[in-house]
C-alpha cells in the first residue's frame, strides 16, 4: 500500500532524514519513536509533501507521491491527512469551519472564501465532531477551546477529508495524560472503525506499545528498530534513544497507567521490606 | 448494552438540535453578508453618480483623455530622448538634497515615535492615565498636513530645507508612532515580566524587553515611512523648500519645451525609490535573519 524507499532529506549540511525505508502492506496503526531531532517530523511531513525530499520515493498504490506536482500534489494532501502537535487550527474561526476546512481541495475558491459550504456537509462536520464527543463546542471559535478539545477539532479536521492516511505529527506533546489518553483513544478507533492506516510520531514508549500495531525507531535520520510493540524492549529502547544503562521508562512516563503501576510496585516492595 | 443504546438514543437527538441551530446561525450569517454586499454595491453606485454629477467636466467625458497629459510629456521626451542622461546629471545635487531632507527627517520623527508609541502602548506605558493625551497628541501630529506645517515654518524660517525637514518629522513622529504602537501590543509581556523580576527600571526594561521583539517590525514600517518621506521631501519642493521638487515644478509651470526635463526627474525619483526598497528590503532580512 505504502512504499517508501532510500527517503532523504537534507537541510543544507544536516541530513534529517537518512535513506528511510520501509513498507506498509495493509491499513494498521503505526507508532514512530526516537528523540527529538531523530527526523520523525521530517519524515511524516515529506509523506504528506510539506516538505519536498532530497532524494528517495513514497509510492502509494504504485503511484509516485515524491512527483506530484499542483494539483495533484495539493489532491495527495486531501487524501493523507496531518495532524499538528500544535493543532494549527485557524483561532479566529469557529470549530464547524475548521473542520470543514478539511474539504477545501473539492470545493472552489470562490465559494470557500465567503466560508459558502454545502448543508450536507456541515451536517456531516457536526456528526464528526459528535462522534469525537465535542459537538456541543461546535459554534464556539476554535481558540476558546482547551488543548485536547482543539486537537480533537484537528482530528475531526482530518476525517472531515476522508483520508487514506492519517499522519500525526507528536499528537499529544502538548496535551495533559487525561486528554492525551482521549486522543490517542480516537486514533485507534479511526484505525479499527474506518479501517484507516495511522501513523503517529510518539514520544512516550508506553503509548507507542499500548495503542500500535508496529513501532518504528528512529536514531539521526536512520530507521534502527521496525516490529511488534512485544519486541520494544527496554534494551531495545535504549538502542533506539542513544541511552545508557540509566535511562528508565516509568521515570517520565506520563501515562496515568504506568503511575499507577510504579506506585503499586513501591508500595510492594515496600511491603516485603517491612 | 442497555446503557449504550440508551446513551446513544438521548444523544441522537442533542446532535440534530446542534446541526439545526448551526445551520440556522450559517443562513444567518450568509443573509447579513447578502445584505451587506447589496448595501455596498448600491451606496459605492449611487456615491458615485452623484460625484460626477456635481463633477465640472464630467467622469466619462474626462476618461477618454486620462492619457493625453503623459503622452504628451512621453511623447516630448521621446523626441529629447538622447538629451535626458545629461539632465538627470544636472538634477542629481537636488535629488540628494531631497533624500537628504527625507533621510533626516525619518530618523528625527522615528526615535520621536519610538518614544511617544512606548508611552501610548496600554500594558507597556510608564504613566498609563496618559495614554489617552499622548495618542491624542499623535493624532494632532497626523491630523495637520506636512505641508501647512512647511508653509508656516517657511513664513517663520525662511526657505530651505529646514522647515521641510521639521515639517516632514512631525508628521512621520505621529504616523510611526501609531503603526509602532499597535506593534508594541502584540509583543510578548513574558520576557517584560522576566526582566521586571530581576529588578529593572521601565527605560531597561523597554529597550531590552521590547525593542529586541518588535525591532525587525519597527525598521520595516521606518523604511516604507522613508520611502514615502522623499516623496513629501519632493512634494515640499514645490513651496519654496528646495530640493528636486523646486526643479519639478519649474519644469512644469514654464510651458512648453521642459517635458524632458520632467521626464528625467521622475526617472530619478522612481530609480531612487527603487533603490531604497531593493536596499530596505535587504537590510531587514539581515536583520531577521533569513539571508
């Protein structure tokens, strides 16, 4: 389905992204990780041909996305959806605009440009919105919205586009473990309901492990681990970070799980202590 | 089960309320911005009718002879084509006396307005009671024509370019004033906050919090400002101010046979505009840092 082949990206003498390769045969959830300045933005954002690669192919379907150019260059976009870590939503619009910004590569200029949208599909944007459970914010503008609240405006923006692909570029850096679990929760389920392929840069292990099919690693622009979320071993994080016998897990997790459990294992071994 | 079906049966009717009320709000909007468009179309229709009927000769009348004045002056010059290059020599000392006039001018009224938008900026202001008189004091500034303000100081100075120089201030300390307050109020309070932390004074706070944000804004909108000052500079020729508008106005009032003359001095003003956007524009990319 996905074919990404020798991907590179250089930003003058830095190379960001180093002969990538890798193959996605069937729709399933994708969790790429590695720390920061490992390309994982780089990567996702020459998928969705933000950024334009140095060298290297995307085929999807047998077609060359790196070529495309105008008007089938921006008809990709509309059909690979992105999702920001900073939401990019536009703050001065209200939340039912923004989702329908989504179908902006089917409708004319004209007619978007005085916000005209057909009634179908603004009541199609507010059953999105409904099945991301933030219906009733639907008149409000978009920057009176709390941060998980906007980035689930972002993800009904994506679905908004009927996408193949759903690209999610650090989807809950910037969100709380409450919302970040909603979110990623959503990103699943567009996954097993719509049957979309999804793939999320993430920086915490545990929810790479919990919620993908396949986790990639990323180190220096270089892929150094691609399996099963069971194969993600601590050894094999540690590989993937650069780390050193120090580096723990649970230590910045932020999933309310992983707390939970660490607290249970003190209070344990605080028990046979005693 | 049971709940879930419940939960989606109360929850089927909450979603069309929602998508009923936005649409209505949407038919709404769209009536206001209809009526809105019709309002325009028939104020801009029927203002400018009336125009041209108070107007002396008339708009279509007028129209078709819109190109008779340049191209008689095209039409001249291109006759005295090989004679302009020594003209544009000969006007070369005015015109740097005028850039001068403008050059001076902006720097004088740009620090002034840095002054007058710091202390009219609310959030930023040393004494906030007098943000109000200081923005009115910008607007006086504004309000006055740069070229009453010329005459008087000329009636006062004498000609030269002095008057034209102070009068040109005055106006570009008001104008950037304002433009370099609306500036001031989007910069961030954080890095003031920061600086007010650590003990410092509202003039250190300003030129180390402030300036270094808005600076890269302030130098763009001073160098549109210069731009639009050596056209003033020029214009002020034409009062007894001297400079290349002194020559311009000579050359067009003394009848026929100066076109050429005209020809070369715009040819000047326009490469020297040219000039100053191409060097502007250079200079405040360095200073952003793009180069």
């Amino acid at each position: 389905m996905l074919k990404i082949t020798k991907l590179t990206r250089k930003f003058g003498p830095n190379t960001a992204v180093d002969a990538v390769s890798f193959t996605v045969e069937k729709p399933m959830m994708i969790g790429i990780i590695g720390r920061s300045g490992a390309g994982k933005s780089t990567l996702l954002r020459m998928v969705n041909r933000l950024t334009d690669a140095t060298e290297g192919k995307i085929e999807f379907e047998g077609r060359d996305v790196t070529a495309l150019k105008g008007d089938a260059k921006r008809a990709w976009q509309s059909d690979c959806a992105m999702i920001f870590q900073q939401f990019n939503l536009v703050p001065r619009m209200d939340v039912v605009s923004n989702v329908l910004h989504g179908t902006l590569n089917r409708r004319s200029t004209l007619a978007t440009m005085f916000n005209l949208y057909p009634q179908a599909d603004i009541c199609r944007a507010i059953e999105i919105l409904d099945r991301l459970g933030i219906a009733e914010h639907a008149p409000k503008r978009a920057e009176a919205l709390s941060g998980g609240q906007q980035q689930r405006v972002a993800i009904a923006r994506a679905l908004m586009q009927d996408p193949r692909i759903v690209l999610a570029d650090e989807p809950i850096a910037s969100l709380d473990p409450m919302n970040a679990q909603l979110v990623m929760d959503d990103l699943r389920r567009i996954h097993e309901e719509d049957g979309r392929t999804v793939i999320a840069n993430l920086h915490t292990l545990d929810t790479a492990r919990r919620y993908c099919d396949r986790v990639i690693g990323m180190l220096h622009g270089r892929i150094v681990f691609d399996g099963t979320p069971e194969q993600l071993t601590t050894g094999a994080a540690r590989d993937i970070y650069g780390a050193d016998a120090g580096f723990s897990e649970t230590s910045t997790s932020t999933s309310i799980e992983t707390l939970e459990r660490a607290g249970v294992r003190a209070m344990r071994t605080a028990e046979a202590a005693i | 089960m049971a709940d879930t079906s419940l939960a989606r049966n109360s929850a089927a009717p909450d979603t069309s309320a929602i998508q009923d009320a936005y649409l209505a709000m949407t038919r709404t909007k769209r009536m206001y911005g209809g009526i809105m468009l019709v309002i325009f179309i028939a104020l801009m229709t029927s203002g400018f009718m009336l125009a041209d009927s108070r107007n002396a000769g008339g708009f279509w009348d007028g129209i078709l002879n819109i190109f008779a004045f340049p191209g008689e002056v095209l039409a001249e010059a291109r006759e005295k084509v090989t004679l302009i290059p020594a003209l544009m020599v000969k006007f070369f000392p005015s015109l740097i006396e005028t850039v001068n006039i403008a050059a001076a001018s902006t720097l004088i009224g740009g620090l002034l307005a840095v002054v007058l938008s710091l202390l009219s900026t609310r959030g930023l202001a040393r004494f906030p009671t007098l943000v109000g008189p200081f923005r009115r004091l910008m607007d006086i500034l504004r309000a006055v024509p740069e070229i009453v303000i010329a005459l008087v100081l000329i009636f006062i100075l004498g000609g030269g370019p002095v008057p034209a120089m102070i009068a040109i201030a005055l106006h570009t300390a008001g104008a950037l004033g304002k433009l370099f307050s609306e500036v001031n109020e989007n910069a961030s309070l954080k890095p003031l906050e920061g600086l007010e932390s650590v003990g410092a004074n509202w003039t250190q706070r300003m030129i180390l919090g402030v300036v270094p944000q808005v600076a890269p804004n302030w130098l763009s909108y001073a160098l549109l400002r210069f731009e639009i000052n050596i056209r003033a500079s020029a214009i002020l020729g034409f009062v007894g101010s001297g400079g290349i508008g002194y020559d311009l106005k000579n050359a067009f009032s003394w009848g026929q046979g100066r076109y050429d003359e005209v020809a070369a001095i715009f040819i000047l003003l326009f490469l020297t505009i040219v000039l100053f956007d191409q060097l502007s524009s250079h200079y405040r990319n360095k200073l952003v840092g793009k180069v």
